[in-house]
C-alpha cells in the first residue's frame, strides 16, 4: 500500500488536559487506520508509557524509547517495535522521558529533535502512512516536540462542563508554534470523546463545540464505552478486543472519515 516515496503524514493527538481520551485515541485510531492496510508507527511520547503498555509492550521490552530516538541515539528502525497487527508499528516510551525538560535544557533546537527524527532519510525503510503522536498531558517540551514535527493536531474533547475552555491555552500554544517553527501546521480536529448522548450536558457540550468550533469538529463522535477501557489491560486495541462494540465502531468511523478528508 505504502508508496516509498510518499511521506508519512504526522499527527500529534494532544490536550494538555489529563484524562481525555489522548492515548486511546492513538492507539484505536492508530489499529483502525492499520486495519485499513495503511502502515502506522505509533510513537509513545508519554512517560507514563500508557500507549505502550495497551499495546502489549511492557517495560522491560522496551529495548530502545521514543527518547532514544529524539536524541537521535537510535534509528529509527531500531525504535520501531511490532505489535500484534503486523501495519502497526510503535515506539515506546519509557521513564527517562520524564526527565527531558531537565535534560534537553536550553539546548540548542531542543524543540526540534523529534520533527529532525522523523523526517530523516532512514525513516524511508519503515515505508509509512501514518505516525501517530500519543503526547502527554502538559504543555511541555515534549508536546512542543510533537507540535513542531507534525503535520496536523488532532484533539481529543472530553464532552462535560468547560470542555471547551480548556481548549484556549492548547490553541494559543499551536499558534505560537504556528509562527516559529512549524507554520503549516494545521488542526486536523477536535473529536468528542466519552459522549453520552443520552444526558443532556452531553448534547449541550456537543452543540456548544459544534457552535463554536465548527468543521474542526469530526462528525463521529466516541461514545463512552466500557470495553475502550477494558482493551488496554488485555494489550489490545479494541478492534482485536471486541470488534463489534459501541467502541470499536467509533474509532472505525474516525479512521474512515480522517481518510475520507484526505482523499
Ligand atoms: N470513550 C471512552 N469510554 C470509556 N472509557 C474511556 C474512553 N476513552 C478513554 N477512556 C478511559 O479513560 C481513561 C483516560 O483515557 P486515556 O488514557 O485515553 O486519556 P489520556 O488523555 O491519554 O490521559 P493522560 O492525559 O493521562 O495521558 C482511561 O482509563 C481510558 O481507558
Ligand atoms: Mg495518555
């Protein structure tokens, strides 16, 4: 499917807000884009490693980490595990992430390390779709990383009261990467995330985005489904976990209209 010379299109899934449905919607999209035979590398840039422990990889697999790779001590087919779906590739995080605000400092281009790894040369040979940038829950020199390397944002919305208002500190931090580093970079968009259609705070917050944010709004919206909770502890996406939930169906219709978009 992949064609060689085509670059990967690169989406960081970001909102500083912790809890929202980042890593799950890395992950569930990352495996349903898979399934529809594009080749994905999903890379964990989240100390607390949760994308990598959902799927399968635990921490003393983790041979070579997305901080390997942002210091460029790895390539990146070295940072490249298999998961269980063979067009689904990840690249783990593990603890030292945790400490590269400290360790990066004031370097020089410190904010550019990831975009450099993935757009080198070497990243040709894992023949790529899609990367997926599972980030972590703050504004931090990791998620800047993830910003200046991607193409499109993609943001997780937790539909409940001031969801929305959380959103304006994201907004202003892509802008500011807008006019330094990355100015072509786009919103791919905002998904709802852990909707309950049958409250009513649910409809309002959905009216309220849709009002508000308009087209950035995808139209599939990602139910709260108790087996999106319950794949991670299995190590699989839901799509291998039950394929025919409330859950799966959604990050199916996300892959499609993502892919829709595009064509
Ligand atoms: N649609 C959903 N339905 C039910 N549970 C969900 C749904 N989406 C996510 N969850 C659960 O909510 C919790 C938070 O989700 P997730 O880890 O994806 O958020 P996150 O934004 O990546 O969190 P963090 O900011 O800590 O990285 C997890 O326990 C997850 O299993
Ligand atoms: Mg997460």
């Amino acid at each position: 499917m992949a064609d060689p010379r085509k670059l990967p299109k690169i989406i960081a899934v970001a909102n500083q807000k912790g809890g929202v449905g980042k890593t799950t919607t890395a992950i569930n999209l990352g495996a349903a884009l898979a399934r529809r035979d594009r080749r994905v590398l999903l890379v964990d840039l989240d100390p607390q490693g949760n994308a990598s422990t959902g799927l399968g990889l635990a921490p003393e697999a983790r041979k070579v980490s997305s901080f390997d790779l942002l210091l460029g001590e790895a390539t990146p087919e070295e940072a490249a595990h298999p998961t269980a779906n063979p067009n689904l590739l990840l690249v783990p995080a593990t603890s030292d992430l945790s400490g590269a605000d400290l360790e990066l400092g004031n370097r020089q281009g410190r904010t550019g390390l990831l975009r450099g790894a993935l757009r080198q040369p070497l990243m040709d040979a894992l023949r790529l779709d899609y990367i997926l940038i599972d980030c972590p829950p703050s504004l931090n020199v990791l998620t800047i990383n993830a910003l200046v390397a991607a193409q499109s944002v993609l943001v997780p919305l937790q539909s409940e009261f001031f969801a929305l208002e959380g959103l304006s500190q994201l907004m202003l931090t892509i802008r500011e990467v807008r006019q330094t580093a990355n100015p072509s970079l786009r919103i791919e968009g905002v998904a709802l995330t852990m909707v309950d259609r049958r409250t009513s705070l649910a409809q309002m917050v959905e009216a309220d985005a849709r009002e508000n944010l308009g087209d950035l709004v995808f139209q599939t919206v990602i139910p709260r489904n108790v087996r999106l909770s319950e794949a991670p502890s299995h190590a699989q996406s839901v799509l291998d976990y039950d394929p025919s939930s409330a859950g799966a169906n959604a990050y199916r219709a996300l892959a499609a209209e993502l892919l829709a978009r595009e064509s």
